[in-house]
C-alpha cells in the first residue's frame, strides 16, 4: 500500500522510469507484470497495442516531460485483439464498429505477415503478435522527436512479449541506434 507521503510526493511531479504501449488486455497490467508501483511507468494501453497519432503523440509527451529514456512495446499471448483480426480475415464477417475496424485494420499486416501454409492456428498467432510488436516498435521510431534521440542514444526502443501462461517477459526486439 501507498503511504500518504509517497502520494504526496506524486502529486507534485513523475518521473517514470519507463513508458510502454502495451494492450488492453485485463490480464497484462504493465505495473503488474514488471512489480512496478505507483508513478514508475508511464503506461500507454489499447487493444492489439498498435499504434495510431494519438498514442505515438503520447509516447512524445512522456519522453519530453519526464526524460524517460526507455520505451517497451509488450504484446502478449493470447491476444483477443490478434485473434479478432485473423478471425475476420479468414471469415470476413462484419466486425461490431468502424472503431474496432480501425484496430483490425492497424493489426491486419501482422497477421497477414504470419499466415503461411503449414502453420496452425497457434502459430500464427504467435508469430503474428511478434510482427504486429515489431510493427509498432518500426511506426514509433519514425516519429521525428524519438529517432532524433534514439540516434543520439538518448532513447531506447524495444519489443517484447509477455507470456500469459509463464508470467515471463521476452525481450526480442530493439530499434538500432
């Protein structure tokens, strides 16, 4: 539990030590999965954990504001999000909202990318939560502001997959600087 002074403190100012853009998903709580508390990360969440202007934008803003110098794009397994997206590509049934078009859409490529014959249905799922990380990872480093300071090695950004059965967290992609 949080003491009274420790939220005091943090009412003031932050100063995460991460950001990261990770999924929705219930079950993947970034200040869970890596026993963080309070004020240490600062964390970014959506459904499928792609990236649009809005969420890029807030990576930005922290990295600005606070000098946060590490920023994780965390997948995991099991995403319902990855899932909805492969389902729809090979049912091509209607999706329930233009919002949730707009997720698949963004996912789309991953899982195109990780469709191959011979594989089943749980391998293209993990493949296609990698690719659409790396995906993600690719969009963030184009943004003007994080490849200034990732060249100047003033910022890291990585991929990586948290395991839902394990609790493990694979750390399998870095932007080179």
């Amino acid at each position: 539990m949080l003491s009274q002074s420790a939220r005091s403190a943090l009412v003031a100012a932050q100063s995460p030590i991460a950001i990261v853009l990770s999924c929705s998903d219930a079950r993947v709580p970034a200040e869970l999965v890596f026993d963080q508390g309070l004020g240490d990360l600062f964390v970014v969440r959506v459904a499928g954990n792609v990236i649009a202007p809005t969420l890029v934008g807030s990576v930005e803003y922290a990295v600005a504001a606070f000098g946060t110098a590490l920023v994780v794009v965390m997948g995991h397994t099991h995403c319902g999000a990855i899932a909805a997206t492969l389902d729809w590509i090979t049912a091509r049934g209607p999706l329930p909202s233009e919002a949730i078009h707009e997720i698949v859409t963004r996912i789309r490529p991953a899982v195109e990318q990780a469709r191959r014959p011979g594989l089943d249905r749980a391998a293209i799922l993990a493949a296609a939560t990698r690719a659409d990380v790396r995906a993600s990872v690719r969009e963030l480093s184009q943004s003007g502001s994080l490849v200034e300071m990732a060249a100047r090695g003033d910022l890291v950004i990585v991929g990586a997959e948290y395991s839902l059965a394990t609790g493990a967290v694979d750390f399998f992609d870095q932007v080179p600087t």
